[in-house]
C-alpha cells in the first residue's frame, strides 16, 4: 500500500505550484504572498464554506493579479 500522505485536489496543488514558480523566476514572492494572504481573509467565509473549490478559485483570480504584476516588472526592466 501507498503510505505517502494524499495530495488532494491536483488541480489546485498544480495551480498552487505554478503561481508560486512564477513568482519565485520574476522575484515576486513576497508580493504575491501578501496578495494570497489578503485574498484568503478577504474571503475566509467562502473558504470555510467551499474549501478546495473556493481556495482554486482564489488561486485562479490571484495568478490574474500575478500576471500584472510581472508585467509591470518586465516593463520597468526595459
């Protein structure tokens, strides 16, 4: 048997990693962890509510702000 602990939603762990790979190649960690902190108290009730489907859904609207982001740092290294 597989006694390796369960990932869960593979979705979410993918997205969850490729928000983060972004932001660690354009050095904006410590941006997008404030943003995925305010976003995640922002909406605490729908998490507590939704969980797994809520958090991915806050995932996907954070990789939108992620993205401006690097935008914004690709144009000011230009």
């Amino acid at each position: 048997m597989n006694n390796l602990p369960k990932i869960g939603n593979t979705e979410l762990y993918t997205a969850r990693v490729l928000n983060m790979s972004v932001a660690q190649y354009y050095g904006l960690v410590k941006e997008y962890s404030e943003m995925l902190n305010q976003a995640r108290e922002i909406n605490k009730e729908q998490l507590d509510k939704d969980k797994e489907k809520a958090e991915l859904n806050l995932i996907y609207g954070i990789r939108y702000n992620l993205n401006k982001l690097v935008l914004e740092k690709l144009k000011g290294e230009n």
